[in-house]
C-alpha cells in the first residue's frame, strides 16, 4: 500500500490518500473502512441525457465521486472489494443523495475520511504501508491430478493458482502414459511457482502431499532446473521444505502449519510466529485453563489487574457497525498495550477475543513460600514496588558448600515412595507382591545400620550415608497429563529413544479419588516406531502396538529394539465427558537411560497411528 497523502491526526477527524499496489492490500483496506466514513474515488457511472426532442441517451462516463459509506464487501476469491454508499457532495451527472457503489481496484487511488481515527485503525494503515509486511512463505499443497499454490502473509492466505490435470491410471505393464501425465502435470505446477513466486521476498516455500508426490516433483524440478539452466530454482533449492499433509486441498495448509517440525524451520517468518501463539493458546487452555481464556467479560476483568500477557483478537470485531462497541474494543487494546502487554490482530484461525494470562502478584508469592519451604538453608527475600510492578527475588543458601549427595538422595526417596504407592495399587488389585532382590535387601541392611548409628553422627554426616547407600540401577519417566475431553482436541505424543535393545515397561494409572472404587472407564496407549516420523511423517513401520484396558491401570512389557518410537495414551471414555478428574500417571522403566520429549499434535495424528 503506497501513502500519498496523510492529513490525520490520532483521535480526531482527518483524511488519508491510499494506493492499492498488492493483492494484500484490499484486505487492509477492506478493514480501513467502516460505514459512516466518507470514501472519495474514480469510478464509472451510467449517465442518461435527455434531448429536447424528449429522446434519451445513455452512455457510461469516468467520474469522481464522495460518498457516505453504506456497506462494505470483500470477495477473498478474486481480492476484490466493493463499497455501498450514498453521494454527499454534488456532480454534474449524479445527484446527491444518490446511491453508488465504487469498486476499488489495485493502482487506483482512493481518498478516505473519518471522524475519528482510532489507534487499530492507525496501527492498520502503518501496516499496510510498512514493506516489510509482505508474503514470506509460498506453499504447493498437491496430491496426484490438483494443486494449489498460495502465498502465506501475516494477515491471509493468497490463493495464487489451482492446478488440475487429468493423470491416466497406471495399467499392468503399462505405465507409459501414467508418467507422461505427471510430467505435464509437475511441468504446470514449475510454471507457476516461477510465475507467482518472488524468491528475493519469499523465505521458505513448502511442497505437501500425501505419499511420495512431493518427493517425486522435487527431484523432477531440480532435473529440469539443470537441464534448462533455471538458475532461480537451483540457487533456491534450500528454500524447499518437503512436509506430509492429508491431501492437495487449500484447507491441508492448516494442520501443515501447526506441525512443530515446521515452526522451528519457519522461526523467522510472521506466518509462524502467528501460529505458534496460537498454538501455546491451545495447549494452555487443554492442559492449564486457568491460563488461557476467551470472552470480553472475562478479558476485560483480567486487564484491571494488568494480567494479560497476550491478547488475540480478530479483526472482524473492529469491523462492527456500532461505534460503542468498536471504542470499547479500541479501548481495551490500548489499556493493555499501555500495560505491557502485547497484542496481536488475527485475520484467521480466531474468531473471538481471547488471552493468556502472566501470574498474578499472588501466585508468584505462592511459588516463591513453596520453594522456600522445601530447604530450612534457602532464604528467599522479594520485594514488590507498589508504583511499577517488578519482582525483585534474592536467594541466598545457608550451606557453605554444595552437597550433591542430599538432592540426589531426595530424588531417589520420591522414587521409593512412587514404587511404593505403585506397589500398593498392585496389592489392592489382588496381584503378588514382587520379590525383592538381594541386592536390595543388602542396601537395605546398610541403611538400617546408618539409621541406628544417628546418635554418633552429625546431620549432614548422616544425610550423606542415607544418600551413599542409594543405588541407581534402573530408569524411570513418570509423566502427569489429562485425557482429553474431544476427538478433535489436540493430543499428547511422548517420543522417546532407546539407545540399545532394552527391556521397556509401560504404565498407565488413573488417578482415582476413591481407591478403593473400581474404574469406570477404559484407557489405551498405542506404541509406534518412528524412525521416520521426522523425514517422512510415517510411524508404525516395525511396530504398531495398541494396549487398551478398562479400569484404572493399563501395563504393558516387552523388549524394544535400538531406535525412536512414539507414545500416545488416550481414552474414549472421557469424550463428550463432564468429568473433571482426567488426570494420569505415564510411568516408562527401562534398564538404559531414554530420553523423552513431549510434543502436541492433532487428533488425526492418534487416527493415522491406529490406521
């Protein structure tokens, strides 16, 4: 969008001239103009003249006219917008009052007027002028026969091109034809990437699809790049990023986008930054609601007390006829910007006003008690201003030198007193209580003999004993989480690695509140290998195992060869569920050392696993 010409001030009455020179820029405009502005710009009338003969002419003439905007419509398709409105200024073939409907188009200049221009609407013209808010990402989603190419901008998603192409099935012995269809069809899908996409602009440029399609298109691009010397292509080829997605239709670009593997390659483009704070709005509203929330009450509440991290809202909400309920929109993003807050304006994805919250001056207190009270030796001072809120934190530790031992022997105690309550869920069960090792009964023994020898020694002297006599011989992953609530809901994967053919045991606990009550319920985990989740997005190649039990506790054992494997527990019985006591306990024991990540995906990721 080109500025011409700026006679505004912030808050007040004034004009701006604007130039449409991108595709995006309708968006912004179509944004800018709200019913009751004034909206000044060439268009075409139809102009009927009467003769004094009584007969009459018409005849289509270019002219200039104001008008009072009435409504305003946007066709995403075609980029183009369309504005509604009566003429307040006289013309020589158009009376005023007269109703109009200018079509502003790209390079054609338009003059707006308001009475008061706002921050948002402010915030939206530098927006739209700064250059450095243009199409960073291209995306070619395809499957075999359709594509679509779009350009991803902070703002929208340009659809640029759809290809269609008849592909020939293949036959016994004879695939010849079938080939020659996905040459011309990946020659199409060339000729549109060179068209539409600007590599000096564009930082990355995805190729999806289902199977193997990708794959093949890339290495046939690079092919023909070398032989016809398509020097653009070759010295850009890093910028390809070859992901999985469900099919080659536009809607395939959100799950895309979402996926964790694909933030982290496009960290730097604003496409992804918008995702990934709507992606941490989801986990916390599924894992910790308090949180997360949505609703203007309840935003409006929380920016009293100055707690809002960061606002998402949609743009469609400034677009509402009543003025008052615009202001107070306007309002509320300038109180928590003043706050430090930050905010962000979503042309998709979100559809409502909603936020994530800081903690509270109180629950900070709370942690800082609850750390204090785990040590007699760590003094914790905090000291809050009363006129700027900051958090000022001094910690001090009393011992005059570090005793690893201690924390270690804290750490295997919450083990111990785990295995415990593990044990007595299996007694309550009706299961044999396990045999204990001798070497446990040795360590024992050396235990109970430091204890009785307490009067003889000093605190620290006795800690050490206690903490020299604890053994690590095994591995243990104990993870908490929720079922959760809906099919559609976001899920939990645990991806762990096993460096060497181990004996793995697996354990799911529901967290009952009567322990004495049977569960009412069934739970699952399905164990997949996913040595080729990051190159290719396949799991379950080698092993696909699904575990599923009614009742509290799900277990399962068995030797795991070297390699990545993914884990998803989950169960039906809580959807569509008012519960609120979803929680579990995922134990892992291994006799090697894993390392484990936890990653949210989608629920047809849990789909796809079970397939």
């Amino acid at each position: 969008m080109r500025l011409i010409k700026k006679n505004i001030d912030r808050g007040s009455s004034g004009e701006l001239k604007l130039e449409p020179e991108e595709q995006e820029d309708m968006w912004h405009a179509y944004n800018l103009i709200a019913v009751g502005d004034s909206l000044r710009a060439s268009t075409v009338r139809k102009v009927v003249q009467t003769t004094d003969t009584g007969s009459s002419t018409t005849t289509k003439k270019r002219m200039t006219l104001t008008i009072e905007v009435v409504s305003v419509s946007y066709d995403s398709a075609a980029c183009a917008l369309r504005v509604k409105g009566r003429t307040i200024e006289e013309n020589e073939f158009v009376k005023k009052g007269s109703y109009h409907t200018l079509d502003l188009e790209l390079h054609n200049a338009f003059t707006l007027q308001k009475h008061e221009w706002d921050s948002i609407a402010l915030d939206r013209v530098e927006m739209a002028c700064n250059p450095a808010h243009q199409a960073d990402v291209a995306a070619v989603v395809m499957h075999e026969g359709l594509a679509n190419l779009c350009l991803i901008t902070e703002h929208l998603t340009i659809h640029r091109q759809k290809i269609e192409h008849t592909i020939p099935r293949k036959r016994k012995g004879l695939c010849g034809q079938h080939d020659k269809g996905m040459e011309k069809f990946f020659d199409s899908i060339i000729a549109a990437i060179i068209k539409h996409i600007n590599f000096q602009i564009v930082k990355a440029v995805i190729i999806a699809s289902p199977g193997f399609i990708k794959d093949q298109f890339y290495q046939y691009m690079l092919n023909k790049a070398t032989r016809e010397d398509e020097r653009h292509l070759l010295e850009n080829r890093n910028k390809f990023i070859l992901l999985h997605s469900s099919n080659g239709f536009k809607h395939a670009l959100t799950e895309i986008l979402q996926d964790p593997l694909v933030l982290n390659r496009l960290s730097d483009t604003k496409a992804a930054e918008e995702m990934k704070l709507l992606d941490q709005f989801m986990h916390l509203l599924n894992d910790e609601p308090e949180k997360a929330y949505y609703g203007l009450e309840v935003v409006e509440k929380a920016n009293q007390s100055q707690a809002i991290e960061y606002l998402l809202i949609t743009d469609e909400l400034f677009r509402n006829i009543d003025f008052n309920k615009r202001r107070r929109y306007v309002q509320l993003v300038d109180s928590v910007k003043d706050s430090g807050g930050v905010v962000r304006l979503f042309s998709r994805y979100v559809n409502d006003i909603s936020m994530i919250i800081n903690p509270t001056i109180d629950e900070i207190a709370q942690e800082l008690e609850k750390v204090e009270s785990k040590d007699a030796n760590i003094k914790i001072e905090r000291r809050i201003n009363t006129s700027i809120n900051f958090l000022d934190v001094n910690i001090t530790n009393e011992i005059p030198r570090p005793h690893g031992g201690i924390f270690t022997m804290i750490k295997q105690i919450q083990k111990e007193q785990n295995e415990v309550e593990m044990e007595i869920e299996q007694s309550m069960r009706g299961e044999p209580a396990p045999k204990k090792r001798k070497e446990d009964e040795n360590r024992e023994a050396r235990i109970q003999n430091v204890i009785a020898d307490r009067g003889n020694r000093s605190t620290i002297d006795f800690l050490r004993g206690i903490a020299h006599n604890l053994s690590f011989d095994h591995f243990d992953i104990r993870e908490q989480n929720k079922f959760t609530r809906s099919s559609a809901q976001y899920i939990t994967m645990y991806y762990f690695h096993v460096a060497q053919t181990s004996l793995i045991n697996i354990s799911l606990l529901y967290h009952c509140r009567d322990r004495t009550a049977h569960g009412s319920h069934a739970q699952s985990f399905v164990l997949c290998d996913a040595d080729k989740l990051v190159l290719t997005g396949t799991v379950g190649k080698h092993e696909s195992i699904l575990i599923c039990k009614y009742g509290s506790f799900t277990y399962w054992t068995r030797s795991l060869r070297a390699g990545y494997y993914s884990l998803k527990p989950f169960s039906t019985s809580f959807w569509q569920n008012d519960k609120e006591n979803r929680h579990f306990t995922l134990v892992i024991h291994s006799s090697v050392q894993l390392d484990l990540t936890m990653k949210h995906k989608p629920a047809k990721f849990l789909a796809d696993c079970l397939i």
